[in-house]
C-alpha cells in the first residue's frame, strides 16, 4: 500500500508543477496560440507526462526510506536479521532478482513493503510489529509476497502505465482549456483565465480518474504477488499468513490500520474502488482457487 501512495503523491506533485511551470513561462503556450496544433500537443504531453512517473519510479526507494524510517540491515547483528537476510537471498535467487537491501521499521502494525525502480537494485521492508505478529513460516510468505512485486516488475509496469495516463490527462486537460479559453473570448472574457482554469480543472478531474486506474491495477497485480509467493514459500503458509493479518488487523477494520500488502476491513464496492488492495478474504479465495497461477 504505502509503495502505491508514495508513487502516486511524488507523481502527481511532480505534474503539477510541471504544469505550473509550462503555465507561467508560457512554454506550452504555442500550442494553442493560433489553434490547437494537436500533433505538438501530442507530443508534449507524452514527453511532460512521462516525467512525473519516471522521477517518481527513480525517487520510490528514498522516498521509501526516508518516510518509513528504514534501518538497513547491511551486516546482520542477531538471528532474526540474518534469517531475514538468508531468507530474501534465497528467494532472489529463487525468482532470478539480485539480492534487495532489506531493512525494518518500527511499526505496531504489520507493515512490509518492496520497491526500486530496477528489479536488480530494489529494498524489501519489514515492520516490527510484523516480526513480532506472525509466525517465521508467515513472515517468510510475506517476504515472498514483496520479492515476487519485484520479480514481477510492477513498479516498471506502474510507471509506464501511470506515464500513459498522464499523457492523456494532459492532452485532454488542454483541450477542455483551449474550449474554454475560445467561449470565454466570445463572450469578451478573459482567454487565458479561461484557459487556465479549464486546464486545471479539467487536470485535476482526469487525473483523480488515472488514480482510480492506477489502484484498480495495483489490486490486479497484487493476486499475481500472491501467487508468486504461494510458490516460493507454499500456498498454505501464504494462505496462513493473510488470516493471521485478518485476525491483526480486526475488530477495527474502518480505522485505517493499514498492512504492507492489504487494507483490513475493506467491505464496501466505494472502499474497494479507492482501496490499492484486494480485501484480505478475496485474497485467500483467490489462492484457495488456485486463480492466479
């Protein structure tokens, strides 16, 4: 989860400014000076909309890091850190990735995560709390869970999906300004007002759409995690693992307690469609049914 979000807040930060900018220097101004030049507007939004997904995708692990406060583990100082360690090796091996940093965080709650922009140089994190919350055999699913993310290459995926999306909503959004500038000049107001204000709102309307996207995808990838973990640490230790994150995360599932690969208590259509994770029971099914494999 918190992966997702950090990509999606660094993404659309980056956008918006980039938008800002192209505005007040007026570097996109061209376009739709005399009429919109739709191949010119084509090809500055792929170029501009590509640039808040890649700085996003190049920033995740810092970001990740300096948010979460992750303590890498670069020499092992106990057994539960070098089994960690031992554990993610062997896995990387398993799925043909080089060896991720691997670092824990203090957390109550039963947190991990992956990320990276290169499946050969990424960082997989533990909480404490789910040290502490799960069984060693459930903990090694969970690591199999995030090592597969990398594996699988769903950041790389995410950021070209996200850069697409942006493309659009930067095409889009100029059109629906450039309309508005043209009915504001007929009516004798203000062109670049209009403009302005029909690109934004139309930006930050088509941009909450991209979001709704990009989690409908981070939802689908994150059954294939599951199946991936399924086969490096067992489909029954993976199974194990998302009930003893139910039995976490209940009775409070509406708090927002969030865990590294799932929201607990997620019950509502509306919650699923703002949720970047499946409801842990719809997880269990899946494996249970052998779905995703």
């Amino acid at each position: 989860m918190k992966r997702v979000i950090l990509f999606l807040i660094t993404n659309f930060a980056v956008l918006a400014v980039i938008t800002l900018i192209t505005r007040i220097f007026g570097l996109d101004r061209y376009i739709t000076e005399y009429g919109i030049d739709y191949k010119a507007l084509a090809v500055f939004s792929i170029l501009w909309g590509s640039v808040g997904s890649i700085i996003a995708l190049f920033m995740s692990k810092s970001a990740a890091k300096r948010t979460m406060g992750v303590k890498i583990i670069h020499s092992a100082i106990n057994q539960k850190e070098q089994w960690l360690l031992e554990t993610v090796q062997r896995q990387a091996q398993s799925v043909g990735i080089g060896m991720p940093e691997v670092g824990i965080f203090q957390s109550d709650g039963p947190n991990a995560f992956a990320t990276g922009a290169n499946r050969n140089h990424s960082l997989v994190a533990v909480s404490s709390g789910l040290l502490d919350s799960l069984s060693r055999e459930e903990v090694e699913a969970v690591l199999a869970h995030e090592v597969s993310h990398v594996a699988n290459g769903d950041m790389i995926t995410m950021t070209l999906l996200q850069g697409i999306l942006n493309a659009f909503v930067l095409f889009i959004s100029r059109v629906i300004g450039f309309v508005m500038s043209s009915a504001s000049k007929g009516r004798g107001g203000g062109v670049r007002a209009g403009n302005f204000i029909g690109t934004m709102i139309a930006q930050f309307v088509l941009g909450f759409l991209a979001a709704l996207i990009i989690k409908w995808f981070s939802r689908y990838r994150e059954f294939h995690a599951d199946a991936g973990a399924a086969k490096l640490s067992g489909n029954m230790n993976m199974i194990n693992a998302l009930k003893a994150l139910q039995r976490v995360s209940d009775p409070e599932p509406l708090k927002g307690q969030f865990v590294g690969f799932g929201v607990s208590g997620v019950k509502s259509t509306v919650a699923k469609l703002f949720s970047t994770h499946p409801p842990l029971e719809e997880r269990i099914v899946a494996l249970e049914n052998n779905k995703y494999f």
